[in-house]
C-alpha cells in the first residue's frame, strides 16, 4: 500500500508539472501572436498563469524556449537504454524507426498546439533561427547516440547521416500528423516515410516513366 501511495503521489505530481508547463507554452505563445516576441516579459506571463518566476525557470531557460516548447529537453533514459541495448539484435534501420515512433508517440502537443505554434512562428520568423540551431545541436547528439550504438566513431559520416536522415523524416511525419485532420497514427505515417526512403535506397528498384516504360 505504501508503494501505491507512493506511486500516486509520483503520478499526480507528474500530471500537474505537465499541465503547468502546457500553461506556460500555451500562454507565451498567445501573448507572443497577440503582442510580438518582445511585447511581453517573463513577469507578465507568470502573472497570467499564476506562477513565480522561480517556478518559470524551472521549467524553461528563456522567454524563447518556453514559445517553442524546449524544455526539460532531454531524450528519454528509457528509450535511449532500449536503443542500445538493441544493437546486435535488431537491424540499425528498425531499432531507428522504434525510437523515433517511441518519441513521436509522446509529443504533448495537440493539432489545436501546433496550429498555434505555427502562427507565432509567422509572426515572429526569427524564432525559427532558434528553433533549427537547437536542432542542430540535438541532431548532433543523435548522431553520437548512434555512434555509440553501433561501435562508430561520434563523427562516423554513416552516423550523421542517419541521423540527419531519420531526423527529416520524424519532422516531416511529425508536421503531417499535426497538420491533417484525424486519420493516420504517427507511426503509421513514419513507416509511410520510412518506406519512401527505402524505395529510394532499393538495389533493385527499377524506376519507371508515368508510361509505365523504364
């Protein structure tokens, strides 16, 4: 009993640091569409969500990173021990795919989020700079996860690759399935892309005109 309560207690807090921070992201960026990036400060949106700013920081490091939803930015302890503990036994491309679905599958954001993070970026286009250089640096370190994995050197070119690779497509599957109406699953959609890259790579792909001739 004392276990569950235990486990209750972890649970709940985890569902209000959750909601707190969805507060946080979603008021910064109603005030951003509304006023512009430096139409606002951190005081005023703690003020609307009701928080310190002491609990802001905890959460987020700039006015920026809360905007674009970085965060607590880490990849999963979970997904990355599964990751490597599948080298041997599962082929480099699949354990890829599992990853990326795995981390797809827990984006909290919704279609109505995204929308919204879509016009802050139209209103504000520099965060994009922000946004692709974090990227950058977090593909980097993808690349390193996978070096690591497979025995490589962390600046092995066929680990940047497939991190850059697996990279575009989780981001191409990840605006598909937030821009769409209801339909397809993130996964279902990854393997969609993941299958276009495999026809791409093919040996045997014989490519064929709108005739139906080579």
């Amino acid at each position: 009993m004392e276990n569950s309560a235990k486990n209750e207690d972890g649970g709940l807090r985890e569902r209000k640091r959750l909601i707190t921070r969805a507060a946080i992201c979603n008021t910064a960026r109603e005030l951003t569409t509304d006023r512009g990036l430096n139409g606002f400060t951190v005081e005023e949106l703690c003020e609307q969500v009701g928080i310190s700013r002491r609990t802001f920081f905890n959460y987020f490091p700039t006015k920026e990173d809360a905007i674009l939803g970085h965060s607590d930015g880490h990849r999963p302890d979970d997904l990355v021990d599964a990751f490597i503990a599948s080298a041997g036994s599962v082929p480099l491309l699949e354990a890829l795919v599992d990853f990326a679905a795995a981390a797809g599958g827990r984006l909290a954001m919704t279609r109505d989020e995204f929308a919204q993070l879509h016009a802050v970026m139209q209103r504000e286009p520099q965060l994009l700079v922000k946004l692709f250089g974090d990227s950058a640096v977090k593909q980097k370190e993808f690349a390193a996860l996978i070096a690591r994995r497979e025995s490589m050197a962390a600046d092995d070119p066929r680990a940047i690759m497939a991190a850059q690779l697996i990279g575009q497509l989780a981001w191409q599957s990840t605006h598909a399935f937030f821009s769409g109406e209801e339909g397809p699953s993130f996964r279902q959609i990854l393997d969609s892309q993941i299958d276009a890259a495999r026809y791409l790579f093919a040996d045997d792909t014989h490519h064929t005109t709108s005739e139906g001739t080579p």
